[in-house]
C-alpha cells in the first residue's frame, strides 16, 4: 500500500522520486515528502499515511502474521515481502530493530504445501542485516526485491520464488552527487 501511496503521488507530481527498485530507504522516502508539493487534499492525506507508515516501520518491534490461500497457484505476485500465493498456509515470526546507522530484521517463515516441492517449509526469507557508511546502506540477507517499473511485480526478476540471499547497496538519499565531473 505505501508503495502505492508512493507512485500516486510520483504521477500527481507532488514528489520526485525514483522507485524502479523496491524496497527504498526511509531516508530517500523521507527527503522526498520534504520538498513535497501537494496540490490536493488527497495528496496531503497520502503524504500523512507515508509518514505514518515510516514512523512505525523505524521502531524495535515483534510481529506476527498469519495468512491462508484458498485459490490456485496462479496469483500474480504484489510488492508483499511475504506473498500469501506461494502457499496454502504461512506464519512469520519477525523481531526488528535498528537506529539511524544500522538495521536489522530476523524473520522465521513456515509453509504449510509450498509451491514447489524442494522447498523448506521453514525459512528466513526478509531477514537482513544492514548498515550505514556515508550515504549508503549495505545490507545482506534474504530481502525480496523489485527491479523495473512493473506494479504487480518486477519486470527483470519473478518474485514468485524465495528471495536470493545476498548482498546489496543502496544511496540512503536520492540526490544527484555535487562534483562536476560526475
């Protein structure tokens, strides 16, 4: 929903921000609605609900969810880190903590009858470990990713099989570099 809440806003152009990759930093977020400029009332109640959503999703916190699937195999996938349509039944387990140099995030997953047959029905998929160095986050884990302009899922990689344990950079702030010579 929130990356939606983004795009919306992307296309009133209330704010400039690049997401053909997903997920993005709070920080890039946050700048962003900075230098918004809404023009409706809508825009100023989307902009509320992003930062409503950044302020939660920066605390220490337990969670818990559980979810069911009563359709086949074929949904399409979403911008959810934990896609119901890969299984009859999941619950996840996560404890997240971090502050502004550093993130963290270790989340148990179990599936009851998994898409395919190799997979675990126990698995870490969006744990990560991340930190800061300058105006980059470097991060590694099992964090599901969106590269492309695709809304339902990403155009270069499918997200209907577990994420990729690996490692991965991004700018914590989108703005353009202030050497002339870049």
């Amino acid at each position: 929903a929130v990356r939606d809440n983004i795009q919306t806003l992307i296309n009133n152009g209330v704010i400039h921000l690049n997401i053909s990759t997903w997920p993005l930093s709070s920080e890039a977020i946050e700048s962003a609605l900075e230098k918004a400029t809404p023009k409706t009332s809508n825009d100023h109640t989307l902009i509320m609900d992003i930062k409503t959503y950044l302020a939660q999703a920066g605390q220490n916190k337990i969670e818990y969810s559980l979810a069911g699937n009563t359709d086949n195999y074929n949904a399409p996938a979403s911008f959810d880190p934990n896609p119901a349509h890969l299984t009859r039944a999941r619950a996840a387990v996560a404890v997240k903590m971090g502050n502004d140099n550093w993130d963290g995030k270790l989340q148990v997953n179990y599936m009851n009858h998994t898409l395919k047959n190799d997979q675990d029905n126990v698995n870490l998929n969006g744990s990560y470990l991340a930190g800061k160095v300058y105006n980059q986050w470097i991060s590694v884990g099992k964090i599901p990713a969106w590269w492309g302009p695709g809304q339902d899922a990403s155009l270069i990689r499918s997200d209907n099989g577990n994420p990729i344990t690996g490692l991965s950079m991004q700018r914590a702030r989108q703005e353009p570099f202030k050497n002339k010579w870049l």
